[in-house]
C-alpha cells in the first residue's frame, strides 16, 4: 500500500500522453480507416497539451481557409531554446558575416532542424497516417535512440501539407466503404483548383499552400527537408534516393551527397528493422525545380522524397509473384533493389510501418551527422556566393522598361518570395555595355540561394543520354506524376498492378499486356516532367544575364527590396477616353474591372490599344495600368461586352481546368463551371458567349470515368448529347476555345478540315514532352493576338500542332517557324514536324468560331507570356472575326458529289476496308484472352501493335476522308460510326471478346451497317 501513491503518479504521468487510438477510435493505419486532417488536429491538440516535447504552431491558412498548424518536436530543453537554435540556423543559412571558424563554432553548437511532412497529394493517405503515429512514438518514447534524437534534431512535422485534399479524401473514403465503389476515384480535385499539380508549384508559389510552405522554411532554415509520397514502382515497397538521372544541373553538388547517403542510410534502417523492399534510382529523376521538395535543394537544404507502395485508401490487398512484372518474378537481388519483396498483403499499416522506419531513418541520420549537415548548409552557401564571384552571370538585370511591366513586377515578386535577395536600381546604370533606367531590378548572383535564380532563369538543355543497350525506363504513369505531368488525369490510386493502363498516357501503348512505352533513340530516360520552364521565357519578360563582374559604383546605386508592390497605373488626362496598351495581361484585368463597374471598352482593329469611357481612371490606376486621355473613341475598334464565360469542368478532376480558373479569377474574368449535364442540356448560346475546355483528350471529354468505376453521376462524359449542343453552341454564333490536346475533340466533332501534324508519330521520331518553342504570329491584326510580340514562346506538353487543309475557313493564328528549329529550352527530338505548323487557329464554324490552341497557353500559371491567346478568345465574337477566306480548292475538282470518286464514297470504300480489318482484330482479342503463361505477353504484345496501327493510323485516314465530305447530315452520320469504331478499337485492348461472335459485336457497336 506505501507504493500506491508512488505508483499512481507513474501511471498518471503516462497515461497523460494520449495514444492516437484514445482520441481517434481507431489504430493509426487500420484497416478501413483514414484520419481526416481535422481528426489528426484534434489528436496533435491533445498530445500537445500533454508533453513539453510537442508545441503546435500556426503557419497559415489552406485554400479552404483551414487554419493549419505544425507540430514541432524536440527535447524540453531544446523547445525552450527554439528561437536561440532557429537564429543559429537562419545565420548558417545566410552565411554572410560568418567566417568558417565561426560557423564551425555555431554548428558545433547549434540543432539540425529537419523537415518531415506527411505528403501532399491527398490520395497518397499513408503519409498523413503515419505522423500522426510518428509523434507519438517521438514524445512517449525513451528508448537511447528517440532521446539521441530529441537532443540533437528538432523536427519540424507537417502533419498532412494539403489539408484541405486529406478532409476531401477521407471522407470520400468513409462515404464509400462497403460499397462497390469503396476503391473508386474521388472525382474533382484534392486541391481546390490544381489537385496533384500542387507537387508543380515549388518555385512558382501559386498557390496559398506553396507560399506557406516556402515561408515556413525561410523562417525555419531546416537543412534537411523530407516529402513523404505514394506510389513506389511496382513491386518495390518503397522508393527511396538516390535519384535516377537526370538531375538538375544548378544545385551544390553537396546537395546531391547528402541526398544520397540520406537514401541509403533509410534504405539500411528499413533492411535493419525487418521491412524489405527497398529500391533507388529508377525513373524518378530530379530535373524539374517545381517539386515542393527540390526546389530547397537550391537553397542548400538536402531535399528529397520517397515513394511508398500504396494499394488504394486503406483498403488492404494481397499481390503474387504472377502480378509482378515478368523481370521481378525471379526476386533477384539488384544493386538498387537488394531485399526484394516477395509479394503477398499490402495494407494501409504496412504502408505507415515503413513510412515511419523510413522517417525514423533520417531523424537516426540527421542525429548522427548533425554537426556536419549544419555546417554544409554554411558551405554550400558560401560556395555558391564564390562561385558567382569568379564566373557569370554575375547578375541578372530585369530592365524597368518591359512590354508588359506588372509580369516583369510579378516575376520580381516570385523571387522575393523564394527568398533571393533583388535590388532596385536608384539611378541609371550600366552593364554588359547597356544602359538601364532607373526602377530596373538587379538580382546579384552572389549570395547563398543564386543557384535558384541561375535554374529558373537559364536555358535548360535536357542531357541526351546515348543508349547503352540498357533497358529503357518509362517514365509515363503512376508515382511522382501520377498524370505523369499531363494534367489530364487524376493522380489515380491505383496499384501498378500488370495490366493497368497508364492514365492518361498518350496513344496507348501500355495496354493490357503492360508493354513499356517506346523512348526516343537518343535518350534512355524519358523526362518525369517538363524538360524546360525559363521563366523570362515563360512570362514574356526581358531578363539580361551579367557577362562581366558588377563594378563597385553600380552597387552603390542599388537598394535591397523586401517587398514590391505592383506601381500603379499613371493615368494622364481628365477623359472621356481613356487609351491603354494591350500588352499586359493586367490590361485585360482591368478590361474586366471596367466592363464591370458598367464603363464601356473597345479594342483598336489594327493595333494593340484598348480604349474605355467611364470612370475608369481609379480602376486602371488600381491595376497598374498606364493610360492617356483621349477626346473620342476611334471609329475602328470593336466594342467588347462583358463575355459570358463557361468552363467544363468534367468528374475526373481536370488539372489544367482548375489552373484556368485560378487564373480567371485572378484576372478577374467571371465565368461558370460546367458539368456534363449543362453541356447536355443544350442552349448554351442563350446562357453564354465563349466556352473554354481546357487540356484533356478527346476521348475522356466524350467518355469521361467509365460507368461501374464511380457513383453514377460521376460517370460518363458529355457524350453524343454534349457534343451535339456545343455545336450548335457555336452554329449559333459562340466562340468556342479548346486547349492543347482538347483541340482534338473539336477537330473531331466539329468536323474541321483540320489534322494534328504531329498524330501517329512514334517517340523515337517525334518527342515534345514540356518544352518552350519559339512561334510566329502570322496574322498581327488578329484580335486574339492583340497585344502579343510577334514570335512568342509558348509550352508544348505532349500537345498538337495542326495541318489545315484546302477547305478550311478561317485564320491561323500563329505557326512554329517554318525555315528554324523552334526549340527554344528544353528537349525536342523531331523539329522537322513542327516546322512550318500551325500552333493556333481560328476556324469559322456556322455563325461561330472555334479556338483551337494547340500548344499550353496558360501552363501551370507560369506562362504570362501567353495568357493572351486565352484571355483575348474569351472576347472574342463573331462580329470580330476576319471575313473568313472563301475555302479554296474542294468544289468541282474531285468528280462531284456522289460520284464514284467523291470524297463520300472514298469514306465509304474505307470504312468497308476497316469493317474488314476488325475480323482479324477480333481473333487477336480472342488468341490474347485465351492465351496462358508466357504465351498471353506475345500474344498481347501482337494485340497492342495491331491495334496502335488501327487506332493512330487506319481511323484518322478514314477521318481525314470525312473532312473533305460536304454533305453535313453525312459528315454527322460519319462522326458517330467513327466513334463507335474508336470505342470498339479501344475496348478490343482491355475487354475479353473471345465468347462473343463478331457478327454480335458489330451490332452491339453499332458498326454492321455503314452509314
Ligand atoms: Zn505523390
């Protein structure tokens, strides 16, 4: 009894640490269970209020306006001494006033702060489970190792960094277990407009969550930075750095270093405790800046990521070695991948077990090597600050003097808000033999994070590795890019199981069989994402690298800026005109902003001024415009009215059209969100004057999420119904503008006499994926490039370029150079198909036009530089457009219509001959379904060859034929059998015809009768 007391006291004292099943119900990484972010807050509150090893801070505030905290986790002795621990970091960081004694002194002394986040892409749910259960075990445990690193780390844990997508996502979860639709996609986005793309946008800042996150370290200096993520390449359990190359070339080579010893040393701590699975390298490069994690390589803090294997939400899932890729079914050790997995479950638990060794490996490394990780962040800085000292450029210089002066400001804001150093010029100057004005904006390349600035702001050449007769990596589908950078598709959960179709990968290829996408020749590794984002380039503006050392008396003239706000617009004169540049994009904003307050605009026919009345002096003052009064408006220029603006928004959860609208909004365009049933419901020209689709296929438009996939009313496209009333959307007199790979879907249900100059072509001929090109304006009166220069650089992602031909009505906008190679940064393999192509048309169609903007006008909101193209369609009408050429060619010289050579009975005479092709389609579909062992990857290989050559070439010439048909009711008729033979051809890849009789088939497609 004399113990009882002694007794209760220990017992109260632990039991004041709640375990996260007290609070949640459930274990972390239960079967069925997904913590939502509010839930996870709540645990975090509860242990904070428990232990003075854990405070909670407040970083800011999500899209949703969530109120978002961190969890930082150390000693009590280090928590009280946090400000002493972050200003020693801060110094180490900054480097300046530091000599090398000095901060060997201070890392001597001083707390490695390492950065561990539980992911981002809310579908990826392991991650935000396990940090939950990794400040548990951090603040219960006494174990020599937890107290080795309580002493010498102080963890910065993010719990979940979207929030708002993990909300989203478990309770999409929770509304569909036990149902059939317990796995299903969760349609929308998982970030209010750009869902897995928020993994795009380290550098760039966009959004809310970016910026929180890039403050978060610029007031924490962590040196390590650890981004948790799903999915690993199948069937590894986890992938872990080394990086495969490429890498990017700006970063400290240290950076490189310790990202790699970090990578082993986790993979040795997984094999340690029992979790093996393990894989490095691989195809997860580390080119682009964009990624939340490597962008800080640039600042010199060790930056990384992993890839845990992920089934679906929590929901568990058994896996044989016959799952497996047929090179990993021998389980043989490799260099990169020494504990193989050997198949069997996989559940949500696992997937926390080995992200939790896998974090619990860095804090291990970063205790150990503490003082030499602080001391290489001093290191890589001061380096960097020497480099730039000895070699160009020197400096950057971003003239005042701009065609559009709010982007160069915005770029200029960009960079404050990576945290690098820019200076404003007090008086003119001069560099590489140039005068400047004075406003112009000096960033000096010495100082510790320049390796940011040289990466966004150079020319990036993609490495042309030469082929070594290695296997080559495919870098479409699945992990880091989940859309693989295409934007079309969701991040999908899905295992990497055989068979799975990599979404949203081009033209097929990785069907059924699971046959890897050919690679260019010259390259063994496909870029994971874009090759090239120069951001001058990108936005239009004028940036001048410093060829020689800034002299003395030119730093004498420059003051260090903390923070720029846009100037504002100098409005000279009293009215009633007010005349203004279409050169900037915030001209358009503030276009908009009058339409709005009920003032009048109009756009000159032959220049590039816009002229408003009203009182629109404080508007275009407000949105740094500048403007001179004029005493009437000129006879010719067209008025604008305010545009009734619709974007689809389709179920998938569309990457580009959540970017369209952020965009939108923050140049102050008002528009609706269209689902499929508005589409379908038809009379849009009454509701609206332009409607916008954005990047996707043709197909997923029509088709959408397949039917059984998810909850009926998230199935389906806008189909035969959908396409029916944009059309007549357009007959009526609508603008309609399709983005990128959408232009497609015009091209096809609008019958254009159109063709995509780069369709069919092989990666080996012709490779373009996310690449800056140089085109040409061809028709400078043209009011959708008003304003624009006359050869601007815009993004080609894997994208179009177009073919018109003799019958077409209307206008190309712009053309890649026809005599040039247009590559301009990035990799481009094939110039040859692009010269001479067209990048933007405007086709008349009835009363109507459509847009088509083969390339990506509003990429990632990086490309200011060509938001034009988008912002001037979206006025643009009918009553604008250029008296259409008459069509030239067509009429008379073919023989007539109906005669045996007419355009109708070429079409038909194909169509018979594909009729024909489909039986042997047919019995490969049946060889490939019947087909067992080693036998079904032949035959399946044999299956896919087919039908790529039926799908890329064989309907796009019975396409082509159609275009040059006149008889519209006809040319309908034409569209819905080629359709049908497209959802046939397409279904022969997946679907198991082998017990259906061809005769069947034919009829259930409706393709036994040819119109
Ligand atoms: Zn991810």
């Amino acid at each position: 009894m004399r113990f009882a007391p002694l007794l209760l006291l220990s017992t109260a004292l632990f039991a004041q640490i709640p375990t996260p099943e007290s609070v949640l119900g459930h274990k972390v990484g239960e079967d069925f269970y997904l913590a939502s972010y509010d839930e996870s807050l709540g645990y975090f509150q509860k242990l904070a209020a428990s232990t003075d090893k854990l405070k909670l801070v407040k970083v800011g505030k999500t899209t949703q306006g969530r109120d978002w905290y961190i969890a930082i986790i150390s000693s009590p002795k280090n928590l009280a001494d946090f400000e002493k621990y972050r200003e020693t970091a801060r110094r180490l960081a900054l480097v300046r006033g530091l000599n090398d004694a000095e901060a060997h002194a201070l890392a001597h002394t001083g707390k490695v702060i390492v950065h561990i986040d539980g992911g981002l892409h809310a579908t990826e749910v392991a991650g935000a489970q396990h940090t939950i259960q990794l400040a548990y075990n951090l603040v219960s445990g006494t174990t020599p190792e937890i107290n080795h690193i309580l002493d010498n780390v102080i963890l910065l844990l993010w719990f979940c960094i979207n929030p708002d997508g993990q909300n989203m996502v478990a309770h999409w979860y929770k509304q569909n277990l036990g149902t059939e639709f317990e796995v299903s996609n969760m349609p929308g986005l998982w970030q209010e407009y750009i869902g897995h793309d928020n993994n795009r946008d380290g550098y760039m800042n966009n959004m809310v969550e970016s910026q929180v996150i890039t403050k978060a370290e610029l007031e924490y200096y962590p040196q390590v930075f650890y981004n948790h993520h799903q999915t690993a390449p199948f069937p590894a359990r986890i992938w872990i750095p080394p990086f495969g190359d490429p890498i990017s070339a700006d970063a400290h080579p240290l950076m490189w270093r310790w990202v790699n010893k970090f990578g082993t040393s986790m993979a040795a701590y997984l094999d340690e405790h029992g979790m093996p699975g393990s894989m490095h390298r691989g195809r997860f490069d580390d080119w682009y800046p964009g990624f939340v994690d490597h962008v800080n390589n640039f600042r010199n803090t060790i930056s990384f990521l992993t890839e845990t294997a992920l089934y679906r939400y929590a929901t568990p899932h058994f896996y044989t070695i016959e799952d497996f890729p047929r090179d990993k079914q021998d389980l043989r050790t490799e260099v990169f991948y020494s504990s193989p997995w050997k198949g069997g479950w996989w559940r949500l638990g696992d997937a926390v077990q080995t992200m939790l060794l896998a974090s619990m490996g860095v804090l291990d490394t970063a205790a150990n090597y503490r003082e030499d990780i602080e001391y290489t962040r001093y290191q890589a800085g001061k380096e960097t600050i020497e480099r730039f000292k000895k070699d160009p450029p020197y400096a950057y210089v971003i003239p005042h003097d701009q065609r559009d002066l709010p982007t160069a400001e915005t770029l200029v804001q960009k960079l404050l808000i990576d945290g690098i150093e820019v200076h404003a010029a007090s008086d003119r100057f001069t560099a590489n033999g140039s005068t400047y004005a004075a406003g112009s904006w000096v960033v000096l390349m010495d100082q510790p994070f320049a390796a940011l600035v040289k990466e966004l702001f150079d020319v990036q050449k993609y490495p042309e590795f030469h082929s070594t007769g290695a296997p080559i990596a495919a870098a479409e589908g699945g992990g880091r890019g989940g859309g693989g950078g295409r934007g079309a598709a969701p991040a999908s959960p899905a295992a990497p199981a055989p068979g799975a179709a990599a979404a949203g990968g081009r033209g097929g290829g990785r069907g059924a069989a699971g046959t890897g996408a050919a690679a260019p020749a010259s390259l063994t590794q496909l870029p994971y994402d874009v090759t090239g984002w120069t951001l001058p380039m990108q936005m239009g503006v004028e940036v001048v690298a410093v060829s020689q050392p800034v002299a003395d008396d030119t730093r004498k003239l420059l003051r260090k800026i903390d923070k720029l706000d846009s100037a504002p617009g100098k409005v000279e004169g009293s009215g009633p005109v007010f005349a203004f540049s279409h050169n900037s994009n915030a001209a358009l904003k503030a276009v908009n902003d009058i339409l709005d307050a009920g003032g009048s605009v109009s756009f000159d026919k032959s220049g590039s001024t816009i002229y408003a009345t009203g009182r629109v002096a404080p508007i275009l003052q407000k949105d740094s415009v500048d403007a001179k009064s004029l005493g009437e408006t000129p006879a010719a220029a067209w008025p604008v009215k305010k545009p009734r603006v619709g974007i689809y928004e389709p179920w998938s959860g569309n990457i580009d059209e959540g970017w369209t609208r952020w965009i939108f909004e923050q140049f102050h365009f008002a528009f609706t969100r269209l689902r499929n049933p508005d589409v379908q419901a038809g009379h849009l020209r009454d509701q609206f004057d332009s409607i916008v689709i954005a990047e996707q296929g043709a197909r997923q438009i029509m088709d959408g999420m397949q039917p059984g996939s998810v909850p009926g009313e998230y199935a389906g496209g806008i189909g035969e119904s959908g396409a029916d009333a944009l059309r007549q959307f357009v007959t009526q007199g609508g603008t309609l503008i399709t983005l990128g790979n959408a232009s497609l879907f015009a091209i096809e249900q609008f019958n254009l006499p159109v063709t995509n100059a780069v369709a069919g072509l092989r990666p080996d001929q012709f490779f373009c994926s996310g690449t800056l090109l140089k085109t040409e304006i061809r028709d400078p009166n043209h009011p959708i490039v008003a304003g624009m220069p006359l050869d601007p650089t815009v993004m080609f992602e894997r994208n179009v370029a177009f073919d018109t031909k003799p019958t077409f009505r209307g206008t190309i906008l712009s053309s890649y150079p026809r005599d040039r190679n247009p590559l301009r940064s990035g990799y481009l393999l094939g110039p040859e198909h692009l010269q001479g192509k067209a990048a933007a048309l405007d086709a008349a169609y009835g009363n109507g036009h459509v847009i088509l903007i083969g390339f990506r006008t509003q990429w990632r909101a990086q490309s200011h530089g060509t938001y034009k193209f988008l912002f001037n369609a979206v006025y643009y009408n009918a009553s604008m457009a250029p008296e259409p050429p008459a069509a030239s060619g067509g009429r008379g010289g073919r023989g007539g219509r109906g005669g045996a050579n007419s355009p109708e009975a070429q079409w038909k005479t194909q169509a018979e001959a594909l009729k024909t092709e489909l039986t042997a389609l047919h019995s490969q579909n049946r060889a490939y379904f019947t087909a067992r062992g080693p036998r079904a990857e032949d035959e399946g290989k044999k299956l896919e060859s087919m039908l790529d050559a039926f799908q890329r070439d064989r309907i796009p010439q019975l396409d082509d034929l159609r275009a040059q048909v006149e008889d519209q009711a006809a040319a309908r008729r034409e569209i819905t059998y080629s359709t049908q033979l497209k959802k046939l051809a397409a279904d022969l890849r997946t679907k198991d015809f082998s017990t259906t009789s061809l005769e069947d088939l034919l009829d259930q497609y409706k393709l036994a009768v040819i119109p």
